[in-house]
C-alpha cells in the first residue's frame, strides 16, 4: 500500500456507510464528527491528526464538542480527537475505549466497520453531554470524510 492513491484511499472506507453513521450520531447532539482518512506518510500519526484537526476547523464549534477520527489505513494507525468541551467531560478514558473499539476492526483492514463502531460510541457520548437543541442546532461541521 506504499503511496496509496486517492482512489485507492476511497476503496478503503466506504464513505457513504461513515457519512450516515455521522449523521445518525448528530441527529441526537449539537456535537460535530468528522473522520479523515490520510494517505501513507512517515512520521507522527498524533501530530497529523492535530493539523487536520486544525485544518478541518474542528475548534469552531459552539460548545467545543467537535471530534476527530483520523485514519492512516496504509499503517493502520488512527487518532481520536476531541475538542476541550467535550475532553473534559468524558476524559481519556473514554477516547481510550473508542481506540479499542476500532483496533479490532483496523488489525483486520476492516475500515468502515471500525470506524462506524467508533462513530456510534462518540455520538452516544455527546448526546448525553451535549444533546441536540431542536431548531437552534445547526450542523456546524460538514459531515463529509476527508481525504487528504
């Protein structure tokens, strides 16, 4: 999978079954998912994860409750971000059990699975910590997967 192409990046996670799984999980919060699934690069997966993070805007949010899956299937790595709102209120023990709902899945290539499985859990979290407003939530974050 050396210099996997944006085609290649696309077969790895079906986005149609993420986007929905995003848009479940947000229809019950005022929390923003966003997943983005890199390509092969050498370095700290943790430090990439923190420029897409900040790259995809994920701090814009009202109430600091935006979350970052971000991916590297070509190393099979991943990094869950949470913003400061939702940070503290469930702490690292949390973002801990979400890494190991996904590495199951990962260790066996089986991206979408992992990742809709993670979607799932976060978005249970931030309907309890931040539940959705009715009609003065607005989808602050687009739910589309990036791939970069």
């Amino acid at each position: 999978m050396w210099g996997m192409s944006r085609r290649r990046l696309r077969q790895c996670v079906d986005a149609g079954k993420v986007i929905e799984a995003i848009r479940e999980a947000e229809r019950a919060s005022s929390g923003e998912i966003r997943v983005s699934v890199s390509r092969f690069f050498w370095g700290d997966a943790e430090k990439a994860a923190a420029r897409a993070f900040d790259r995809l805007h994920m701090a814009a949010t009202a109430d600091r409750n935006g979350v970052l899956i971000f991916v590297v299937p070509s190393r099979r790595r991943f990094v869950v971000l949470g913003d400061a709102g939702i940070h503290a209120r469930v702490g690292q023990a949390f973002w801990d059990d979400v890494a190991a709902c996904m590495a199951t899945r990962f260790a066996r290539g089986a991206f979408t699975e992992g990742l809709v499985d993670a979607i799932r859990l976060v978005g249970e979290r931030l309907a309890e910590h931040f539940p959705w407003a009715g009609d003065a939530d607005s989808n602050e974050l687009p739910d589309d997967v990036d791939y970069r």
